[in-house]
C-alpha cells in the first residue's frame, strides 16, 4: 500500500501513530505479542499482515500479504477506498485503489 498523490507521486499513509488508527478501524492490529529489537511492526486483519518499517515516519508505504483472498480484498478496497490509499500486486505491477 502507498498513498497516492500528484501525478501519481508517493505520498506519505500517514504517521506511524496515524496509521495504526486507520488499520485499527478495520479490525487490524497487533496480535498482542512483544516483538524487540525489530523495525517492522507485524498488524493483523481480515485474511491479511500488514508490515510496516517503524524507522520511517511518517509512513510512506506498507507490505500486505494474503492469508485468505476472498476476505482479505473486500477489506483492502474499502481501506484503500477511505483513506485515498493505492495497492500495488508486486508479482504483476497492477495498481488497484
């Protein structure tokens, strides 16, 4: 995920503490573990894990991976949808939001 900007520049998807509240607002986050000593921070949702580099604020983009297609894609095109965010399949190179 990344914001989506300009002519199709990267905007930042907000601050670290921002985009913990936008994810939480679609039932992801932290599954309650203490991760140490990482700088990515692992967040749980609907058929997904998100992955964000917690060295970079604001945030400026986000890694998404599929646990369950089918739950998980209805969920990332409302997020996406709500905060003018754009996905990016990196196997392809198809943008989708």
């Amino acid at each position: 995920m990344g914001g989506a900007g300009a002519g199709g520049a990267m905007t930042p998807l907000g601050s670290l503490r921002q985009v913990r509240e936008r994810l939480a607002n679609f039932n992801t986050s932290h599954d309650g573990s203490i991760a140490r000593n990482t700088a990515t921070e692992i967040l749980h949702g609907p058929g997904l894990v998100v992955e964000i580099a917690t060295s970079l604020d604001p945030v400026s983009q986000a890694i998404v991976t599929l646990n369950d297609e089918d739950i998980a894609l209805p969920v990332l095109f409302r997020m996406c949808k709500a905060h003018g965010w754009k996905m990016m399949d990196m196997d392809t190179g198809r943008t989708f939001g």
